[in-house]
C-alpha cells in the first residue's frame, strides 16, 4: 500500500471511492463537495492524499484550511473531510493509514489542531477527542446526540488550553448541510 498525494488525473478514480465508500446518494453529494473543496480558493492550503495498491486507488483523504474565532489567536488549522474507502477494502487499515499519513505532514508543515466531525468509535484511536469539551464550536450546531462526533486532535503540544472559540472553514464545507448527523 503506498500514500501518494493525489494528481488531477486521479479525479476519477477519487470519484468512486467516495461514491463506494457512501454510497450512491450521499456518495454524489460526498463527490460534489469534494470537487468544489479541490476548486475552493478559502480551502487552501489544503491536503488531498490517495492510498494505492497495485495501480488501483483504494482510498482517499482531503485536509482544508480553516480558522477559530475570534480570529485574534494565533494557530494553525485543517479539518479533515472527507475520508473514503473503496467498500472492498474497508476494515483493513487503509483509513488509519491516510489519517497518520495526513496527521504526519500537517505537523511536519506546522499545522497546530485537526478537526473532524466523524464517528466517534473509530476517530479516537487517531487522537481525536471531543472538541466541544475542549472551547472548540462546530462551524455549525450539532445535535446533542452527537457532540461527541464533532473531534479535535493536538498536532502543536499546548495549543489546546490556550485557544478556544467557533471554527470557521471553507466557504464551501461552511454550509449547514454539511453538519448535520
């Protein structure tokens, strides 16, 4: 299995990971956003890595740029969205391996915090911890049923504790459809 930053050439094959992944209906709005993120100028900087495996892409990862405010705090930020695994070959490690990957150049590139509104029994074992018990508001409300899904995870030691606030992203991912469960 290799990690590779992903190439224009691979928007087809990132397609349908993501498609796979999701499934036909939320897989299309999941391929959508993932193509208006790669064109949105206020994502960027942004990460977007692809796992292979004998030629064939197998998996995909995207990091865009947000902000906390008040914008007065001096930090660096990513929100990881989306992640996507072809359906045959979930459950075999390739996520965590795009998700260290991902975490591993963010830090070496000075990023201070990731976000990640995900399932809440598969990001901890990453890092992630609930953001909300942390100072840190989703962009928009999430349900109460689900706050624990609404993550952090520390890749500067200290910045959690001395910053705090809402999270601001992309104008493309700062839709409230994009928050809901």
């Amino acid at each position: 299995m290799k990690i590779r930053y992903s190439t224009e050439s691979d928007s087809t094959a990132i397609e349908g990971i993501h498609t796979s992944a999701f499934g036909r209906h939320q897989g299309e709005e999941i391929v959508e956003l993932v193509k208006d993120l790669l064109e949105d100028e206020t994502a960027k900087p942004l990460l977007s890595l692809v796992a292979e495996t004998d030629g064939k892409l197998v998996g995909h990862i995207l990091f865009t740029v947000a902000r906390i405010q008040p914008e007065d705090q001096e930090v660096s930020i990513r929100i990881l969205a989306p992640l996507g695994v072809l359906s045959d070959f979930q459950c075999q490690g390739v996520g965590g391996m795009l998700i260290r990957e991902g975490l591993k150049e963010l830090e070496e590139s000075g990023v201070d915090l990731v976000f990640v509104l995900g399932h809440p029994d598969y990001y901890p074992k990453f890092g992630f911890q609930t953001a909300s018990l942390l100072g840190f508001q989703a962009p928009y409300p999430v349900p109460s049923e689900h706050a624990d899904a609404w993550m952090v995870q520390e890749l500067n030691a200290g910045v959690i504790g001395s910053v705090k606030g809402k999270v601001q992203c992309s104008k493309v991912l700062n839709q409230p459809q994009h928050w809901r469960d």
